[in-house]
C-alpha cells in the first residue's frame, strides 16, 4: 500500500536496517552478560540479559538509531567509492566493455569485503560497549520476566531452563 509513495523504500530499508541493528544483537550482548555474570548460571545470566537489554531499550534504541546513520552513510561509500576507484582505473587503461565489467565485478567483490570485515563488525561492537555500559549497573526490574514471557516463547523456554536450574527463581 506505501509502495505508491515516492521515497517510502528508503524510508523502509532505514527501518529494516534500524530493527536488525537494534535488535539483532541481543543473543551477542546477552552472551557477553554472562561472562560477566561467570556465578551465575547461563541460563539465568540469558535471561537477565534479555531482561537487561529491554529495560535499557531508551537508551540502546538510541544508540541504535545513530549506529543505522552512520552504517547506511558508511555503507554507501562502501559500494560507491571502489565502483568509482576501479571504474577510472580501468577506464584509463581503455579496454572496452569487458574492462568495465571486470571494474563492476572487483569493486564488488572489494566493497563486499569491506562492508562485511568493517561495517558489520563496528555495529557489532558499538552495540555491545552500549549495552556493556548500561548493563552492570542496572537493577532488574522482575515484572519484565513475566512480560516477555507473554511476549515471546523462546523467552519463556529460556526462563523455564533457568528456573530449572535454579529452583529459587
């Protein structure tokens, strides 16, 4: 239905790139929680990162947010800088239609690689020193247990492994 409205595909693709990025290293940041939480066992320590990740949703949406700028910008020079770089490149040494097809075909290959060896690394770390910063500091609020359990059932799976591990809970 929004297909119709000129620009609404960037508008889209920055959404779908804000959620990935938002919600896409949760099982990371929770995964570096339980190092930290090394007394604690592993499935109490997932929950309580999860539980931890969400009550800090203000200010990781936040960070979030930023960290899609920045990518889609970083992103963009990924792709355009190598087309433009190889496309003089070989554009001087005059070899036709098959030289600009292999220009097309290594600034893709380069761009690729580094999209993947820099950007996604550099999200996956700004979202981890943003949850690290929040998350020993935080005080567990328990009514977020029971609303993600309504939420999500891989959450409630997660939290019946805990309580299995740890009857107190």
């Amino acid at each position: 239905m929004l297909d119709s409205i000129p620009g609404m595909d960037v508008v889209t693709k920055f959404l779908q790139t804000f959620i990935n990025i938002a919600l896409g290293y949760v099982d990371e940041c929770c995964l570096g929680y339980c190092f930290i939480k090394k007394e604690e066992g592993a499935f109490k320590a997932s929950c309580d990162g999860v539980v931890i990740y969400f009550q800090n949703a203000k200010k990781l949406l936040k960070d979030a947010a930023i960290t899609t700028v920045i990518v889609m910008i970083g992103t963009f020079l990924c792709w355009t800088l190598p087309f433009a770089l190889f496309g003089v490149i070989f554009r001087a040494f005059d070899l036709g239609a098959i030289g600009m097809i292999c220009a097309a075909l290594l600034a893709l290959i380069f761009a690729l690689a580094l999209k993947v060896a820099f950007i996604d690394s550099w999200m996956l770390v700004k979202m981890m020193v943003s949850y690290m910063e929040v998350a020993p500091s935080t005080q567990i609020t328990y009514d977020l247990y029971d609303k993600l359990c309504k939420l999500s059932n891989k959450f409630k799976q997660l939290f019946g492994k805990a309580k299995e591990e740890n009857p107190a809970l």
